[in-house]
C-alpha cells in the first residue's frame, strides 16, 4: 500500500528509496550486470539532490518507485529489468508470419506482438468481397482459431508474452487465442499478455470500429469481468495513444486524450462493481515516440504523474500498482521517409532512445522500410539490432531516470501536464453538455469522451493540430532530412517485401475447407447462444468462446453480432 510520501524532504525520501533498492538487491532482483561507465567509473543507481539541500516542489519529482512515479514505477529501474523488446510483426499468412516470430525470439526478442490485416481488422473473413486484395498485405490474416494455431506453432503462450494490436474485434480475436492455448494443452489461468481492446481511439483516430460505442463497450467490460476472474495476469487492455498521434495530435493532445480513454475505462470497471485497486493493475498503454527527443521523454514522465495523481484523488485507488502506469512505446511511423530510407534508422534510434529515457516497460523499433512496405528480415534485424544496442552498449540503463532533475526536462514535464489538464477539463465541460443533470450512468469521462466523439471534437483537434505542423513544415519552419533539406542522395532504390496474391488465394482456399469440414449443427448452435447472450444481460465471453471452438470464423462472429447491434456510421463534419 501507499507510503505517505507526500511531503519535500529530499533526503527522507532518498532513504526510503534505499531501504526499497536494498530489499530489491537482498532479494536477488538485480541483474547481473556490470553498472559502470564505459572508462571503468562506478555508477549509483539514482541521483538526486545532495545531502543537505532543498528543492521546491521536489514532491512532484520524488525518488523512483514512490508516488507520484514521475521517475518510474520502481525503484529499481532497469537495474531490476531491462524494459521488454517486443517487436510488431505480421504478413502474409500464418505460416509466415510463424517463422518471422520463430527468427525474432532467436535474435533476442522478449515477447511478441501480433499485426494484422485490414480484414482481420475490420472484422471480415479474407474471401469477403470487400477484402479483394487486402489480405495479409499491411499484417497477419486470421480467420479463424485454426489460423492461430499455426501463428503460433512451436511457441507455448504459456510462457511467451503476447501482444495483439486489435480493437473492433478484439474481444472475438481473444477467444480464438484462448483456443488455440487450450489446443496446446496450455493452463489459460496462466496466460500472461496484452490485448489492445481500446476503441475509443477507433473513434478519435484510427476509424476501425464495428458498430456504435456503446455495444463495444459492453464487450470490454465483459472482457474486464472475463480477465478478473479467469486470468489475473493478463492485460486485457492496452490503452492506445500511438494512432492518435500518427494522426497529428501534439505531444499534449496524444497524452491527454489517452489518459482520458484511460479514465473512461476506469469508469466502466467500477460500473461493473470491480475493485478499482485490483482491475486498474490491468490496464496498460502504448504511446507514440517522435523526433522531439527531450519533449518525448517529458510527456512519459508526466503521464505517469497525472495517471497516478488522478487514480489516487479522483478514483480512489490505494494500492500501488493500481497507480502505475506502465506503458508500451513503438517509434513513429509518420517520421518515416521514403525519400532517403536509410536516415530512418538514425530517427529511430533517437525515438527509441527517448522512449528507454522516459521510462518504457516495452518496446517495438520500426524498420527502415516500413514507410514502403513491411519489413524485410534485414530491416527488421536492424531494427531489432537497434534497441539490443541501446540496451547493451549505450549504458543508459544503469542508472534509474538519468535526466531527472534536469531543469529543462523538469520544466517540459510540468507544461505537458498544465497542458492535458486543460484538456480534461474540456472533456468534462462537454460531459456537463451531455448530461446537465450530472447523473452520469457510467462516468464523467466516459459521458465527455462520448459526446467529444459524436459533434467530432476530438478528430477537430488532431486536424487542426496536424494542419499547423504540415503548413510549417511545407514553409521550412520544421526541417525533415532529405524531404524539404538537404535533399541530395546517393541512396540505392531499396528491395521491399512484396506479399504475393498467391497468399491470398491459398488463405482462401484454406478457409472453404475448414468451413466444409466443421460440425455445422455445433456451429449454428454455438452462434445462435451468443447472439442470444448478446440481447441479455449476461457475459459474453463463454458463449463467444464456444463459438470459437466450433471454429466459427472472425467474420460469421462479427457479422452475427452486428446483425444484432447494428452498424455505426461517423457523423459528418466540416
């Protein structure tokens, strides 16, 4: 539980942080690692104020593992962990991206995170008319848990993390995962991993959502109850900034607009009577790392802060980890250039670099060539290569946030934090429009994300914020290497992964046959439980997964539940 470690005394705080990194070491919960600088120099493993001196408002910057997190969620830092290397990837169909998985976990990798493709994305089986020419193109092509069955042949999710990046049919894409560990005898009570679920983000950023927002969040909240009780471990919800900032939010913009999703399913957990201190646990993040290096490693610090500052004050939450926030960052796609591929590397090393600054509990590095194709193997080594540099030779991860206390970074923190607030607080005034009554049936958040949704605020806001960099950039106030400067090159035109149409022919024919060869009574049966539970009250989960053992596909699931639920269509705006 919490310490009461609000108060300005620097030193009173270094030493709880020693007792706290004293029993981590007599613990063994240190890496054996050498912690000196490369000329042979020791290292502590955190700094701060001397002995003696005074900082005000020091309590907003505190020691690592101490309320408010600014400088991380422990006290260790990576001294206790490195922070987990787990790369996005997926193309083509199963069997393919299988053996990519299998190469990225003999080069070092530490967990993996599943792309998929527009269809699978959407929502549709890959012979549906609308998919002509979609399938496996931009990630992996699932239909089915037979298809998850070979994704992951030859890796026990028992014991290998697992990411998937899927909202709309997120909680259906779960199901067949349950299957397929049920299928290698795995103990699902054990299942450790990250589903990104968020769909509020569909709405503000991404537009891939299958029907209207309420409907999806009555899965989510299913899947927060699911989660709870059958697999504590697992984080059924990633909480997503990265698409938000791909669309041209500011740093600001992409940390409150998380943060408030965030509060949204806080709220939604407490309206189903969970405890707030043992679901909040649950959730994670996945944020963006541009170019502004110093502006980056500010905006993680802060979101820890104001996380943790609102779960206590307005949520209610005591124990610890439900004040943490611990959070994914995948470098930016939008920094990528096709003018000029191998300057990628260098804007990813630096976007990774700020991520491992801010504190990331995990990583992807984008590859050189995405902003073409998906990565070839060489490019994603490079990228892989990447952070194993960073980890292993750069020496910042010795010490516990090595740029706390810097008068720039701290001054860059405490703005982005004024800065979300503001926002929220826009948030709230919309929900107040929304309910004058202030009876808000699920939250204040929730109420204001949803009307900001429905008049088209938030999209107005990436807009408007996307428009002001694009005018400064095509002015030349914002540089970009080898796009509006120093344009001249001598690179080589580069050699992309190109997925052939066979692959989508093949996953076709695939998929006729496991339809012609399931139990078709078992099947309707299966559908025609869950669209039934879908007009009750009830949990969702068991009669989804029964349908997913009957080996319905993503597409007869969604198809079902929409035939339900409807559609949903984004209001105009201009």
């Amino acid at each position: 539980m919490l310490e009461d470690a609000q108060h300005p005394d620097p030193q009173a705080g270094r030493e709880r942080w020693q007792r706290r990194y004293a029993q981590a070491q007599a613990a063994g919960r240190l890496r054996d690692a050498d912690f000196t600088t490369l000329s042979g120099a020791a290292l502590d493993p955190v700094y701060g104020p001397r002995e003696g001196d005074t900082v005000g408002g020091f309590e907003r910057i505190g020691w690592p593992g101490e309320y408010p997190f600014t400088r991380g969620v422990h006290s260790t830092g990576y001294r206790g962990r490195t922070w987990t290397i787990r790369q996005f990837a997926g193309f083509g169909n199963a069997q393919q991206t299988n053996e990519r998985y299998h190469q990225i976990l003999r080069n070092g990798g530490g967990g993996l995170s599943v792309a998929f493709d527009m269809p699978t994305l959407m929502g549709r089986d890959s012979d549906d008319p609308h998919c002509l020419g979609e399938v496996g193109h931009c990630g992996v092509a699932i239909d089915s848990a037979a298809d998850l069955d070979v994704l992951f042949d030859g890796i026990p999710l028992d014991q290998v993390t697992v990411s998937m990046t899927i909202s709309g049919p997120a909680v259906p894409m779960f199901c067949m995962y349950l299957v397929a560990a049920e299928r290698q005898g795995a103990d699902i009570t054990k299942l450790n991993g990250t589903l990104q679920t968020d769909i509020f983000k569909e709405y503000i950023a991404q537009k891939e959502w299958l029907f209207a927002p309420e409907p999806h969040l009555r899965l989510i909240g299913d899947l927060m109850e699911f989660c709870a009780e059958r697999i504590p471990a697992y984080k059924p919800l990633s909480i997503s900034g990265y698409h938000i900032r791909e669309a041209g939010a500011t740093a600001a913009q992409e940390l409150a607009f998380t943060l408030a999703d965030g509060f949204g399913y806080v709220e939604l957990g407490r309206s189903r009577g969970l405890d707030v201190d043992r679901f909040a646990s649950g959730l994670t993040f996945f944020f963006d790392a541009q170019m502004d290096f110093f502006e980056e490693i500010a905006k993680f610090r802060a979101a820890r802060r104001v996380w943790a500052r609102w779960m206590r004050e307005v949520y209610g939450a005591r124990c610890d980890k439900a004040l943490w926030m611990r959070f994914h960052t995948q470098t930016a796609g939008v920094s990528l250039t096709a003018q000029q591929p191998y300057n990628n590397i260098v804007r990813t090393t630096i976007e990774a670099l700020a991520g491992v600054l801010g504190g990331t509990n995990s990583m992807h590095t984008n590859a050189l060539d995405e902003t073409l194709a998906l990565p070839s193997e060489r490019a994603a080594e490079i990228a892989l290569r990447t952070q194993q540099v960073i980890m292993e030779e750069s020496g910042v991860a010795n010490v516990v946030d090595p740029l706390g206390g810097s008068w720039y970074v701290e001054a860059l923190t405490d703005r982005i934090e004024a800065d979300a607030e503001r926002i929220f607080a826009r948030i709230k005034e919309m929900a107040a429009a929304a309910v004058p009554s202030g009876q808000h049936p699920v939250g204040q958040m929730t109420s204001g994300i949803l009307r900001g949704i429905e008049d088209g605020w938030f999209t107005s806001e990436i807009a408007d914020a996307a428009f002001a960099y694009q005018r400064a950039l095509e002015k030349g106030d914002k540089k970009m290497v080898g796009v509006n400067t120093l344009t001249e090159s001598v690179t080589d035109e580069l050699e992309i992964l190109r997925v052939s149409h066979e692959v989508e022919r093949e996953q076709n024919r695939v998929l006729a046959a496991r339809r012609a060869g399931r139990d078709q009574t078992a099947l309707n049966r299966a559908l025609t439980a869950m669209v039934a539970a879908a007009g009750a009250a009830g949990n969702l989960l068991e009669p989804m997964l029964d349908a997913a053992r009957a080996e319905a596909t993503l597409g007869e699931i969604c198809g079902a539940l929409k035939a339900q639920w409807g559609g949903y269509r984004e209001p105009a705006r201009f």
